[in-house]
C-alpha cells in the first residue's frame, strides 16, 4: 500500500497512542526545557490517548475529517504545554489532509510540513533544541529525501529514522 487511507489512519492512531502510552516514562525522562518536569510524556501521552479515544468512536469518510476530529480533541484534552503544542501540530496536519482520501507520500510531507508551521506559530517564542525541532527537521528532511519512486513506507521511513537523530542533537 502506498497510500494512508481511512483504515490505515485508524490504525495509525491507535498504535500511536498505545505506543505513547507504553513509552511515556521515557519521554518524561527527555524532558529538559525549559526545566526538566519530568511529566513531558505523561501529559502528551494523556492529550493524545483521550484524543485518540474520542476520534476512534466515529466514522468518517476522509482522513482529513478524522484528523481534524483527532486535533479538536487533543485540544479539548490537552495537558501541558507539551499537549497544546501536539494539538497545533495535528490541527496543521488535517488542514493538510483536508479533501484527501488518500494520502500518499508527497501529501503526507506537505500535511506534516502544515504541522510544523502551526505548532510554531501556536507558541510565543519557539525554541529549538524542543518537540518543534524534531517535528520540523523531520518533516523537511523526509520531503527533501523524496524520490518519483519512494513509497510510503520509505516516506516514513525517513521521517522516523530523522526523528531520532533530531532528537539526539537536542540532548
């Protein structure tokens, strides 16, 4: 498959979330900035798992209609500040999803590229070296990275494998 369809986002979710959750200590633990509080993860984890939730209850007949549902909800459920900023990060990204049926990975970058723009714009000052980093760096190196050819796996690939060296730059 080299298309995010309806089912697939469901799935996608719903394994974000799960994973989230499993791995929320972890992302407490990375938490430094601007102090460390230790409850980064937990508060994402608690936004999206609740966001998550509300969203898988319904039907819809895009992906940008239930990503749209996912970012209202992660806003109504959000938790910290760490929340807020992955409720704007989703609520770019269904604007990027908004008409699609299907996404493949060129609409896929451009939907994520939308979720860097308003995450940064949702914060006052934008720090680097934080969750925005990751999210844009990411974003711009598996656009930058695209071939006619690549697939969506490739395309996730990319983003995941860029995800974690961002991450080890802002340690």
């Amino acid at each position: 498959m080299n298309n995010i369809d309806i089912s697939m986002l469901r799935l996608m979710v719903e394994s974000a979330a799960a994973n989230l959750k499993n791995n929320r200590k972890a992302v407490d633990d990375l938490n430094v900035f601007p102090v460390p509080d230790g409850d980064t993860g937990t508060n994402m984890s608690l936004t999206f798992s609740g966001a998550a939730e509300m969203t898988l209850l319904e039907e819809y007949d895009t992906a940008g209609k239930l990503l749209a549902k996912l970012a209202s909800a992660s806003l109504r459920n959000a938790r910290g500040n760490s929340g807020v900023i992955l409720s704007q990060f989703f609520a770019g990204t269904a604007k990027g999803f908004e008409g699609v049926d299907q996404a493949d990975p060129e609409a896929l970058g451009h939907a994520l590229q939308m979720g860097v723009q308003q995450a940064y714009t949702s914060v006052m000052t934008p720090t680097e070296g934080t969750i925005l980093t990751v999210f844009r760096e990411s974003a711009e190196y598996a656009k930058s990275h695209l071939a006619d050819d690549s697939t969506l796996q490739d395309f996730l690939a990319l983003t995941i494998e860029e995800a974690e060296r961002s991450l080890d730059r802002t340690k």
